[in-house]
C-alpha cells in the first residue's frame, strides 16, 4: 500500500496520489493482519510445548523446531510493517472512504494491535 514518488530533486520524498481502489484493499489488510496473528498464536504454542519438553541433562523426547524464534521475528515484522501501510492509507486524505469506514477501520487495526500486544512475541522472541 505504501507508494512515495521522488521528487525532480531525488532527494525528498512526497506521498504519491491514493492508487484507485485502495479503499477496497483496507479490509483485505486487515484480514491479513488477523491471519499473521493466528500464526503468530500457533508459534507462541509450538514454543510452549518445546519449553514444557526441555529437561535438563536428558535429551528431548521430540526435536522441536529450531528456527522459531526466527519465524516469529519474520511474522511480528510482517505484522508491523502491515500495520504501519494499513495506517498510511487511513491518514491518507485522499483515500476514497467515509468517515464511517475509517473508523471501522481504525477500530479493527487497534484490537488487532492490541492483541499483538498481549502476546508479548517482542519481549520473549525478539528481545529476550
């Protein structure tokens, strides 16, 4: 969603004319957003199971998967750089919406948004 234009310098950028239909790409962002959040749920499982598996000195009954910290900084970014494109387009004056809908939409980003928060994936996953 996020579209800049150079200007005739190349130096600083300008927000470019909102594309036509981007208002009907909103509620699909959002549904994105919802679907990295249930993905980022099933890592935070996984990660509950493989803590409840470790015992010191025996080796694990199971191999969990050894890259899922790395899959949750790949969605929590896919999440926020999400977010931040969805928020772009709601400010953007040119954006084809009633006022009605934005706040619909805006509603919508902030739960999901709040939800992120209350997995805490930056404080145990990408900052631990």
């Amino acid at each position: 969603m996020r579209s800049v234009e150079p200007s005739q310098e190349g130096k600083v950028y300008k927000p470019s004319i909102p594309p036509p239909g981007m208002a009907s790409r909103i509620p699909t962002a959002l549904r994105e957003l919802s679907a990295i959040l249930r993905k980022l749920r099933e890592l935070g499982e996984w990660a509950k199971l493989e803590q409840q598996e470790r015992r010191p000195h025996e080796p694990p009954s199971f191999q969990p998967r050894s890259h899922l910290a790395e899959d949750f900084r790949i969605q929590y970014t896919a999440f926020i750089s999400l977010a931040m494109d969805i928020q772009e387009a709601l400010n953007h004056p040119g954006l084809e919406a009633s006022q009605r809908e934005r706040r619909r939409w805006r509603r919508r980003l902030r739960e999901l948004e709040d939800q992120l928060h209350t997995l805490d994936v930056a404080e145990r996953f990408i900052n631990p």
